[in-house]
C-alpha cells in the first residue's frame, strides 16, 4: 500500500515540513471547466458555506473548492485557466466523474471492473491513490457482530469453563446452527466502498438451512428451513425449530457417549417449550456465550459449503431472482453438502482449543476465526 505523504498544499505545491508529520494526504488536483468555477464562486457569492458547497458537489474536493473561489479575481472575466505545472493527469474529467458514480451505484464494485472500464489506462495502484484522494476505500464487507464489555466478559467466563477439554471432547460436541444461501455470494470475501457503519446487506432469494455436526464425522444433512415470509427470520419460529429437533436429535445424539448438543441464543433455540423438550429427553446442552460466531466452526463450515456451490454450479450467479432459482439453489446446496468429507469435520472441531486460548488471551474479545 504506498504512504501517506505528509506536508500540506501551499501555492499548488506540496511543502514538505521539516520534522515528520501526519497530516492529511494530498488530495489529486481536479481541474475544473470554466461553467463549473462560475457555479462555484456564484454560489460562494449568494451566502453559501465551503461546506454546503462540497456537500453538492462532493466530486469536487473541498481545497479545490476554496482555491477556485478565491483565485476567482485573479482570473478575470474570461475565467482563463491559470497555467499548471507538472505532468499530464492519468484520469481525465470525464473519468473521474465516471469512477465516483460507479462506486456509488455498485459500491461492491470490483478493482478488476473498474480498470476494465478504463481500458486499463492505469494501474491498481493509480486507482487506489485516486480514490484516497476523495477518502474512498475498499471495506470488508461486515460479518462479525459489535461486542460490548458485557459480552466479552461473558465469552471470557466461557472460556474459563471449557478451558480444560481436550481435541477428543470437543470431537463429542455437536455444532449446530442455520444459515442462508444468497444467490451469487460466498464464493469469495467480499469488499465494498460502503463504511462499515453504513453497511447494509441486501438480500435477494435466500433459502435457510439448518445443520449439526461433530468432529467424530457425524452429521445431519444439509435441512431446508421453511416458515411464513412475513415473520421475523423468515417464519423459523420456536414451533419450526421444535419439531426440527424432534425429528433429528434422538437419532444424531442417542448411543454417543459423552454427546454434547450446541446451539446459539436465539430466542427460537431458547423458547421454554424448545428447552423442555430438550430436558426431558436428557439431552446435555452446552451453555453458549452470545454474540459469538467465531467460536463456533460451524460457521467455517458454510463458508466452505457456500464456495464449494459455485464451484460446481458456477451458472446460479447469473440466475433470476425466482422461485425456480431457488429449487435450483437447494438442490445445489444439498449436493455441495454431501460432498464435505470427514476429514474437514475433524479439522475444524479441533479448533476448538485455540479459539478458547484466544477468547482467554484477548479478554473476551474478538478471535481471528
């Protein structure tokens, strides 16, 4: 990634200070055409703010603005382009002004799409500086839940209960858990120009699913999750998951000594009559720590089912949004699902100790899963 310079902008120059410094990055010059430099100082004239004017023209960077303003005299009335120096820009006007809109309609838009729009005239590292110019940049997109102390102390106190069991006990755990398939996601991390904070996940046909496995190579198979569209998770209420378990608990679990059965706390998991039932059939249920998906390897299990169904079946990515895409979606899903084999259950079940080290180590705090 290259640096940041630091020094500020003086007579269109960048002055370098002395001593080291941190100041904010040189923003790319913008040249601007002569009706845009009249709308500027017109608007400057009429009582309007530096700010209210880069609110509506937010392209424009906001130094660029105040220059443009109060050189507007220096100019004249022919609003004649005062002579620059350096080299040609590498992104013109039109560009420019192009890019900005492309991250703004698809802000999940690709590095390798937006050069492909340019006819890769520059390079990666030309877009990555422009883009930083207008405090642009790539995100994450958001996967992991806020804690709060509170919660980090309950993932610690978690810890601290099951800190002593070894590989084989936690190949006795049975994970637990569901999770939707979205059309066209999964097959790769995905990064987006959107903040964090004003992340958003759209959401298109998105079969739910639930699943349980343990180390020890067993496994349910890979269960459509049906309700009402209207209701909250998708109509996966306490009366769906009930009889989910009973149709699926006694025979996972019954005759494996030492079973240990997981689930989250969602209210659907924790619902009196979802409990009691567990009771009565003597069923022990591991206590969870809230917000915490990167404890459970259930969650690395779909990330590898949801990449595993688009590398067999690549054409669903450009399927419509429809009900028969969806019976598509589920066939492909359950197919991928077969596919998993034992080796990886027990691969991600030993991972168990080092996620509970690193809940120890960090105070409760996030993991690396």
């Amino acid at each position: 990634m290259p640096p940041i310079r630091s020094g500020r902008y003086v007579n269109n120059q960048y002055d370098t200070p002395s001593r080291a410094s941190n100041v904010a990055q040189r923003s790319p010059r913008y040249q601007l055409a002569p009706y845009e430099r009249a709308k500027l100082v017109e608007l400057k004239a009429i009582g309007w703010s530096y700010k209210d004017i880069h609110e509506r023209y937010s392209h424009i960077p906001i130094g660029t603005i105040k220059t443009t303003i109060s050189r507007s005299r220096q100019r004249g009335p022919t609003e004649e382009i005062l002579p620059r120096s350096g080299r040609p820009k590498a992104l013109n006007d039109e560009e420019r002004t192009m890019l900005l809109d492309l991250i703004r309609d698809d802000p999940h838009i690709k590095y390798d799409d937006l050069l492909s729009r340019l006819d890769h005239k520059v390079s990666r590292q030309t877009l990555w500086r422009f883009f930083r110019g207008f405090n642009k940049r790539k995100w994450l997109v958001l996967q992991r839940p806020g804690l709060s102390e509170e919660y980090a102390q309950k993932r610690r106190a978690w810890a601290d209960r099951v800190r002593d069991y070894d590989s084989n006990k936690w190949r006795k755990i049975f994970f637990s858990d569901e999770s939707t398939v979205e059309r066209g996601k999964g097959a790769r991390r995905e990064y987006t120009f959107t903040r964090p904070a004003d992340q958003i996940k759209e959401r298109d046909i998105d079969p739910m699913f639930w699943a349980a496995f343990s180390g020890s190579g067993r496994r349910t198979g890979l269960i459509p999750l049906f309700g009402s569209p209207n209701a909250p998770r998708g109509g996966v209420n306490r009366m769906v998951i009930l009889d989910l378990y009973q149709r699926v608990l006694p025979t996972l679990l019954n005759g494996i000594e030492g079973a240990i059965f997981q689930q989250d706390n969602a209210p659907v998991h924790t619902a009196r009559i979802v409990r009691e039932w567990l009771a009565d059939q003597d069923f022990e249920v591991m206590a969870w720590p809230p917000y915490s998906p990167d404890l459970n390897p259930i969650e690395n299990l779909w990330a590898l089912l949801k990449a595993k169904i688009y590398e067999m079946h690549p054409e669903i990515k450009e399927m419509a949004d429809n009900e028969e895409t969806l019976g598509i979606l589920i066939n492909a899903a359950q197919e991928a699902w077969s596919e998993l084999d034992t080796d990886t259950l027990d691969n991600l079940a030993i991972t168990m100790p080092n996620r509970v080290k690193q809940v120890i180590d960090n105070e409760g705090w996030y993991t690396s899963y």
